[in-house]
C-alpha cells in the first residue's frame, strides 16, 4: 500500500480514456450529459450488468458493463498539463488529477462534483476491503434516492445499507434496511445537482455525512464488496437527471392488463375476510366476482404474477 498513485494515458478513442497504474486500470467513457468512470483490477471478475440497456434491449445473459451500446457518445477534446486532464462535458468542465485519479467538475456557478482529497479510491486495499469512493460533502447539500428507505426524503447525513431484508413491523423513521434498494442518488448543492449510479449488484453501504475524520473535509462515500465498479456521473436538474437514468436503463415496460386483475394482500383478506377485496376499487379492469377457492383462484393466474 503506497497512497500515491500516479496514472498515465494507455489507450484513447474518440469517446472514451484509459489510464492505468500498476494493477489497476481507470477508464472514462463520454456520454451526452453523462461520464461513466470504471474502476477495473486485473484479474478480479466483472459481472455483466442486466440494469443498464439505453437501447432497451437486454439480453439473458446481460451485457458487459463497460459496453457503450445505445449511448450518445461525446467526443471532448482532452488536454494534459502539470499532472492533470482537462476537459468538457454538455458544459461542465472537468478535471482529472492524475494523482491519485482525483475527478471533480465545475459548472458557472460553482464547484457542482469533486472527490475527495487525497485518496479517494481504493486501489490497493489502503481504505480495507471492495470497492470505495470518497466525494466531497458541501454543508447543506441534499441527498434524494436510494430506493426503498426510511426517514426523510432528504437523506443528507445518514447511512444506508445497501442490501435487502424481510423488513415486516419497521419503524417508518428509522429501520433499514427495507425489502428493496437501489444505488442511485441525487446530490443538490450550491452549483446545481448530479446524480450518481453505481451498477453493482453486490451489498454495501452508503454514508452522507455519519461519518467524521478530522484528516479530510466533510464526505460521502459508497462501499460495496466488490473490488472492480463501474458508476455513472449524471449531469442536468433534478427532472432531467431522472429522465436520462430511467432512459440509461431502458426505459419503464409496459404492464400488461392481466398483470393489474389481481392486487389484493394477504393482509387485506385477513382484515376484510369473507368480503370482496376488489369491492369498489376504482379500476374497472378488476373482477367483481371470485370463483373457487384462493389456491384454486392463485393456479389459474397468468405466470409471473404476484402471489400475495
């Protein structure tokens, strides 16, 4: 473990960057709106990804998570001077120290995205186990995201676990974690906001300023046990960033018809046991009437829709 790890260029093309030191290769890919930074090991696996398909098209086996397939691809003019790159991206310019890999990204109003200082990545063990990220937390910024959590919609000096649990009876304020996560935030600062994906698949956890060491400014980070990752810098309002991740990811399927004939819980037969439970719903697509027993009524269901 030596904490200073200084990059040099191996390979560029006109949408994306390459930069490598010992073991560990960084590569930045330039999409419209959009910077996706990849953290890669050698000889640490990289499982495909079956969330990210801008083309909507998804195969079985998933696709590789460094494929820019149905990306709108930029093509920045990169420049290199006293140890740094420089470049812009649908009008934010970025700087990549490279020492240590520092990225951070400035719009006219401020300073919008930074890692933290000094070391900010995990490439040889230095900040334990997997993967990690540092960024830069501004007093006062909010956080929005992560999927199913508790509390406050701001989610701004918490941590999160990022996995999942039969989470029956949690307290509304403060359980975690719930039945269902995502890696996915938006930052809204003094600049403007970002959003930030991590495409993994694996637990983790992620801090917004529970965390305190009195070395480095105030910060967030992401842990996750994988040791390679991929993630996605999202650039835009709050509205647009939401719409070009939901596009990132291909989109929502529709839902067919069948699919909303049968939404009842097992609570609600508990609670209402022996009446309708579709007695009066608003959605004329529902039954009225229920035939033969519930294990008789759940078999003839289509498949794929939910046993409750």
């Amino acid at each position: 473990m030596k904490f200073r790890h200084f990059f040099t260029k191996t390979n560029e093309g006109p949408s994306f960057a390459e930069y490598r030191e010992g073991n560990v290769l960084m590569r930045l890919d330039f999409f419209k709106n959009m910077l996706r930074v990849a953290l890669i090991k050698d000889g640490q696996p990289m499982l495909p990804t079956w969330s990210v398909c801008p083309d909507g098209n998804m195969p079985c086996e998933g696709r590789s998570r460094l494929s820019a397939e149905g990306f709108e691809k930029e093509t920045p003019k990169l420049a290199e001077k006293d140890g740094k790159v420089f470049f812009e991206l649908s009008g934010t310019r970025f700087c990549v120290e490279l020492l240590n890999f520092r990225i951070t990204a400035e719009n006219e109003t401020g300073m919008l995205y930074q890692d933290r200082s000094g070391l900010a990545y995990n490439f040889e063990g230095e900040l334990g186990d997997g993967f990690v990220h540092y960024t830069a937390r501004e007093e006062g910024q909010r956080i929005f995201g992560l999927g199913d959590k508790c509390g406050h919609v701001n989610k701004s000096g918490r941590s999160f676990a990022m996995w999942t649990g039969d989470s029956m009876g949690f307290k509304a304020e403060s359980s975690d974690p719930l039945y269902k996560y995502l890696p996915f935030y938006i930052c809204e600062n003094s600049a403007g906001s970002y959003g930030l994906y991590y495409d993994t698949y694996s637990t983790g956890r992620m801090d917004f300023g529970s965390e305190h060491d009195n070395y480095f400014e105030p910060f967030s980070s992401a842990r996750f046990e994988e040791e390679s990752m991929v993630f996605y810098l999202i650039l835009g309002t709050p509205l647009e960033i939401i719409r070009r991740f939901n596009a990132m990811c291909g989109g929502v399927a529709a839902v067919p018809e069948w699919a909303f004939r049968y939404c009842g819980s097992t609570m609600e037969y508990t609670l209402e046991h022996g009446k309708d439970p579709f007695a009066g719903r608003p959605f004329g697509i529902f039954p009225r009437k229920r035939h033969g027993t519930h294990s008789q009524r759940q078999a003839r269901l289509p498949y794929g829709t939910p046993a409750l």
